[in-house]
C-alpha cells in the first residue's frame, strides 16, 4: 500500500521530496521568531521611553531646579520632612486607626469626602497635638510665624487665636493636601500624601491645616488629577492611590456618593467633629476649636475663625507660574490643572508614576538650599535662630547669585519698595507716610499690592536681611503665599507715633514675649501637661 506523497511544489524540489517539509517548518519557526522579536522590541521601546522621561526630568531637575512632572511627595506619619517649621508637637506616636466609615465619591483618581463627615478622623482619648508649644515655637521665630500666617490668611498677631480655632485629630486614610516647608525665610509649596495615623490640626470644616510631626502650615490640594503627578518617596504597607482621600473645596460636598458643585451645607454656630475613638472604635462628639486658654476679650477687629473656614477652603492657586506649574496647575493666579499634567493622568489611568524613593529624604520637585558653611540648620527651634541659607540653584548650574537688595536712605519703615513680577516687569510701590491700620497698602497705580504693617517696619526687615546670605530682602504680600525679592527699598520716618511704637510688641523678638503673641507663649507649661491647655480630641 503507497502513501500520495506529501509537500508540494517548490524552487528545487518537486512533489514528495523530503525536503519539502523541511523547509515549510524552518519557515514557520522563522516567522515565530520575528513576532516574539518584535514584541521584544516593543517592551523595550515602552521602557527606553520611560527611562528617558525620568532621565529628562531629572536633568532638567538639576539644571533648574524644577521638575518636568510635579512631584507629589509621600509622608509617613512621623516624618518631618525636611525645612520643617517647628519641631514635633505631636503627642501621640505613630497609630494606625480602623478605616474611616464614610461616604466618599471617586474625584480626579482619588477619593473626595466632606471634612466633616462623622468616622473621617480618630482620636486616641488625648490630644495628639500640642497648640501651645507650636504657637511658642512660632513666637520665638518671627519670620517662620510671618510664613505660617501667610499660608493661612492670617495676621501673625492672629497666631494663638486662628491655634484656638483648630482641633488636634489623627487621619483614618492617607490624605492629599498642599504642605509647605520654611525655607530662606519664607513658606515653599509641594504636594504631598500625608500617611494614615498622622496627627494634625484641622479647622471647623474638617479641613488639615498643619502637620503635628512639623509645624508645617497646611492648605487643600491642588485641583489637578493625580494621575498627571509623580509619586516619590518611600510607599508605606497598604499604600495605593485609590484610597488615598482629599477633603472637598469649599463649594463641592459628597452626598450618596456624588460630588455637589455648591457649597456645602454650614454647621451650627458650635460646630461639633465626630472622632473615631481608636481604642474603642465608637464615635465621639469633640467639640471645634477652644484648646487654648486665651483672654476672654478678643480684639475687635479679629475674623471669626470657626465660621469663616468653609470660606477660607477654596482650590488653591499660587503667585507666580513656575510655582503654580509646580503644584500641577496652569499659571499663577489659576486653578486649573495644567493641560499637560491632565493629558498625562489620561495616559496613565489616573495612576500617576513613580519615583525611586529619595535617600537623603529632600523634598522632590524643591531645591534644597544647605547653609552655605555647611552647617546643620535648625530652623523653628524654640528660641533658635535661622541658619542663613542660599537662595539660588548652585552656582555649577550657571544661574547667578541674587543681588542684594538696596537700601536707601534712614528711618523706621519702608517708604518704597521696587521688585520684578512673573513677567520680569520692575514695578515700584509707593507706600503712604502713615500707616494708620495693620495693612499698608501701595498709593500708586502701578502697585496693587497690600502688605501687613509689621512687615515694612526695621524690626521686621533688618532681621531677615541679615538671616539671608545674599542679603535679599523678601516680603509676602496679603494674598500671596509667595514672597517677592525686593530689588530696592527707601527708608521713611512715619508720621504717626503709634504705628512705630507698636512694632517691638509684634516682632521684635526680646525676652519679655511680644504683646500680641502673650497668649500662646503663656500656655507653655502645657508642653510638660497639655491636658492642662488642649483638650482631649
């Protein structure tokens, strides 16, 4: 019996040669071969490119001083983090609640929750924060308390009062906020994940308003899709972006899993926190604020911390653009995430990427600045001073030092100010002879600029001069939280003897306590006690 003979036709070979089927196999292993080459070759592409994305921005990063992807920086809950504003006044150790139990809705890659919602935030039975030790620490430091009060709106002399509006609680989940270290004498903003189990204050919105472990002062985050942002620090057990949470903006609220776009509904006139109690895992009623034994007469003309903060909860925004870029947003002055960071969260998924951790725990996305003798700064310590800092990128960057800035004349407070905008514009402001409130502001068109009394007056100017290494005096605006460098200054005598008698009881750091932070600084032995000074919360 005979077989039809295999194979078929072929260059060389006729029907049934035994070469045939030789040659239909090597060709078949041949084209497998190409599709696992080519997807080979693929893989590495996709990984070439992502290696050259973190190569470019780690390039671009140390000639600049400025990341191509904004950084969003993850903080365990007892890390500092570096140029902290004051030493810890935490006064719990690292705990890790239950998971919050609370309504929250899906918002740009992360969770949106109100920050009053009852179970958001724990307790451990005491307080996990001391008020009054981070209000001395501020009154020993005038230029770390003049940057603190910035960021949150307020006058310094404000301090122990807007302290007294806040209550001290432990985060339940990792929580996005906008932190911001002292640095040269002024507030530097970055993005970060504060760790679940970390102690901070927050106000009568629930909203953190500054980090326990550091002093550091606190704002909402930015309005921008994490996805668009690169994760860098060390992750914790159980970190992932899909549980991480950021509490809502002041006119968006959580409701059946959906956000609102209208303000949430106000608490009643004594707003009342529902607190986790973690060693029973029940709630509990903390009522806001009162953690500070402070005069029963408050000034007159001081805002009503309690009722304001639903207000004062707003998307930030930030005053120049490479600050604002900074944080993942358009411009200076805007909201609106940046286009290219929006772009990036959709390629990703919403996740965003992921950084190699840091090994000398510096700030990713900030220029860090050692002092120039190379000496260990300190800055916020109790009664310290600040370690003068450099300013700018090294000077193997090829970006030049910064000019001093000029004085001219004598007398005790600023007359005129010249400093150059976001667009590289020198603008002059005229300031009056008098200054007759707590803000100044410029008398010329040309300037809209307000600023704080006790800023312009030579107690408050020459100190931080002298802190500086370059000798550049800067200054923050109301409404900023970004400080200008004053290219040239003009002394004046002002006309009025109240404006200038009353500066040594703001700023003038003396060793009697300045009159108007008396009421943190007589709280200290709540260091040693602080049941005495802070409630249980």
């Amino acid at each position: 019996m005979t077989y039809p003979p295999t194979g078929g036709p072929g260059p060389g070979f006729g029907p049934g040669d035994p070469h045939t089927a030789a040659t239909i196999a090597l060709a078949g292993a041949q084209q497998r071969s190409r599709r696992r080459l080519t997807i080979i070759l693929s893989a590495l592409v996709v990984i070439l490119g992502l290696v050259l994305v973190f190569a470019a921005n780690q390039v671009i990063f140390n000639k600049t001083g400025k990341a191509l992807i904004p950084a969003l920086t993850l903080r365990s809950a007892d890390d500092p983090g570096p140029d902290p504003f004051t030493a810890s006044v935490a006064l719990v150790n690292k705990t890790q609640p239950i998971q919050p139990r609370v309504e929250t809705a899906q918002n740009n890659g992360v969770r949106a929750v109100n920050g009053t919602a009852a179970g958001l935030y724990a307790t451990t039975g005491t307080a996990s924060c001391d008020a009054a030790s981070l209000g001395n620490q501020l009154a020993a430091n005038p230029a770390a308390a003049r940057a603190w009060a910035g960021v949150q709106g307020i006058h310094t002399s404000d301090i122990p009062w807007y302290l007294n509006s806040l209550t001290p609680v432990v985060l339940t989940a990792d929580t996005w906020v906008t932190n911001y270290s002292f640095r040269s004498g002024s507030a530097s903003a970055y993005q970060a994940v504060l760790q679940s189990g970390t102690p901070v204050f927050v106000d009568a919105a629930g909203v953190p308003r500054a980090v326990c472990a550091c002093g550091n002062p606190l704002r909402p985050p930015a309005n921008a899709p994490i996805g668009g942002y690169r994760v860098t620090g060390s992750p914790w057990t159980n970190y992932t972006v899909n549980n991480t949470y950021r509490v809502t903006y002041n006119n968006t609220y959580v409701t059946n899993n959906t956000i609102v776009n209208q303000p949430a509904p106000a608490p009643a006139a004594a707003p009342v926190l529902q607190l986790i109690d973690a060693r029973t895992q029940t709630l509990i009623d903390q009522a806001v604020g009162d953690i500070l034994e402070l005069p029963a007469e408050r000034p007159a003309d001081l805002p009503n911390f309690v009722a304001n903060a639903f207000e004062a909860n707003a998307a930030p925004s930030f005053g120049s653009d490479d600050e604002a870029q900074e944080q993942g947003l358009v411009a200076a002055g805007s909201t609106e995430a940046d286009q290219a960071v929006a772009q990036r969260a959709t390629e990703n998924g919403g996740q965003p990427a992921t950084d190699q951790p840091s090994t000398d725990g510096t700030v990713p996305g900030e220029q860090q600045n050692p002092p120039a003798d190379g000496s260990p700064q300190s800055p916020g310590a109790p009664g310290g001073t600040e370690t003068p800092q450099n300013t700018e990128v090294p000077s193997e960057t090829g970006a030049p030092a910064p000019a001093p800035t000029q004085f001219r004349g004598t007398g005790d407070a600023i007359g005129t100010l010249v400093y150059r905008d976001a667009d590289g514009t020198t603008v002059t402001c005229t300031l009056p002879p008098t200054f007759e409130s707590s803000t100044v502001a410029a008398t010329n068109s040309d300037c809209t600029l307000t600023f704080h009394r006790e800023d312009l007056l030579e107690p408050a100017v020459t100190p931080l001069v002298d802190a500086d290494t370059h000798r550049v005096w800067r200054i923050t605006p109301i409404g900023h939280t970004t400080a200008i460098e004053v290219l040239e200054a003009q002394w004046q005598t002002l006309t009025s003897a109240t404006s200038t008698t009353e500066a040594p009881t703001t700023e003038a750091p003396t060793t009697e306590a300045p009159t108007t932070e008396a009421p943190a600084t007589s709280q200290a032995p709540a260091t040693t006690e602080p049941s005495a000074a802070v409630p249980s919360s």
